[in-house]
C-alpha cells in the first residue's frame, strides 16, 4: 500500500489472479493466497501468449487493505517589511516633518491577519497625528490616529497599508533625531528574513535663525 506521500507500507497479503484479462466485469478470482511470503508471491501456474496480460489483485490478510496519511496544518509563513522616511537627513528644531511608513507582504507565500505595526515616537516630536492607507486587498487597523502607533493590520500577498506621519520637532531639540517603526506577525506565523522587519530614520540636527538687531538712542 502507498500512501498519497510516496511512503509504502509492506504487510503480509493475500493475492487473488483473474482468469480473464480482458473483460474485468463479471469476471471471477482464482485466489492464489498459498503462493505470498512476506511481500512477494511466487506463482508458476501461468502461460502468457501473445500481448497478454496478467492482473492481480492484492488485499491484506489482516484487513489492513488501505492506507491513510494524516499531514498536520502547519501556520503561514510570510516574509513582512517595512520602510520608514521623512524625505531629508536633516531636521530643523522648532520645525515640522513628515514620516511615511510602508508596510508590505510582497514576498508571501501567506496571507497575513493581525500584523502587528509599532511605532513609538521621539521625545523630540510632539502634536504627532497619522493616517492609514491600504492596497491590494490590506486593511488597516485605523483609518487615523494620533500619538504613537500600535496597529494591528492585515495583510494579503500584494498587500500594504501606508502611514502618513506629521509631527513637530520640538524647539529645543538637539543632535541626531531617530526614530523606528517595526512589524511583528502574529502568532502561528513565521517570518523567514526579520532583517526587513525594522525601520529606522536618523536625520540631524539643521538649526536655524533669523536672527534681527537695532538700536535706537531715544532721540531723534
């Protein structure tokens, strides 16, 4: 017996001969059962003429006369990335910048459902506001959002979603300014290549003035 993964399962067996090749309905069984060892049968009782052939059928004494093969599901594989810019490798203090996220599943094979997308942002960004955009059959957690950003989206082979990010930097703001959004899949999903998982943006620090002067005695 073989089952549907190429493995054979050897029994000891019955065999029974048809004594007409050529019309199998109707047609009877000489059993030759007393000619099987193990696996094999051994039967000179037998003459081939001309194209003919010669059938056996095979059961298993035991009653063992199929086979079953049982494969457990095993979870979705789905290699995720991300990217993440605001476009410049400078920031101004006091100034305003806009990030934009991508999330994707190009590489699949698996669907995804329940990604989980984070983003924590700065201590130097403030009045920080998102919104969401999915393609390709993706959906996004929330349509918009403020804050930080802890979303949980689906994602299809093809899919993304895209966050617009806009916040302000804030006046006091100092050295480099860096910042990183990640994507996890769920549970039951694994991810072959993390390296794409993760996305930083370092910009820095591009101060600027507009400095004025006057000066003035009081008289004229």
């Amino acid at each position: 017996l073989q089952a549907e993964d190429g493995i054979r399962d050897r029994r000891t067996v019955s065999a029974f001969l048809l004594n007409r090749s050529s019309d199998l309905n109707g047609s009877t069984w000489i059993d030759i059962s007393s000619k099987v060892t193990g696996t094999a049968i051994s039967w000179d009782g037998a003459t081939l003429a001309g194209s003919s052939n010669i059938l056996f059928k095979v059961t298993d004494a035991a009653g063992n006369d199929s086979a079953t093969d049982d494969d457990t599901a095993l979870g979705g594989e789905s290699d995720l990335s991300i990217t993440k810019t605001d476009g410049s490798g400078t920031y101004t203090p006091g100034g305003s910048l806009t990030y934009t996220i991508v999330v994707g599943n190009a590489a699949g094979p698996s669907d995804v459902t329940g990604a989980t997308v984070t983003d924590n942002f700065a201590a130097e960004l403030t009045n920080v506001s998102w919104t969401c955009a999915a393609a390709g059959g993706a959906s996004c957690g929330a349509a918009n959002g403020t804050g930080d950003i802890g979303e949980t989206v689906d994602l299809p082979v093809g899919g993304t979603v895209t966050y617009a990010v806009d916040a302000d930097v804030l006046s006091s703001a100092t050295g480099n300014l860096s910042n990183t959004a990640t994507v996890a899949v769920p549970g039951g999903v694994t991810d072959p290549d993390n390296t794409n998982d993760s996305a930083t943006d370092t910009d820095t620090a591009d101060p600027q003035a507009d400095l004025t002067i006057t000066k003035d005695d009081g008289t004229a």
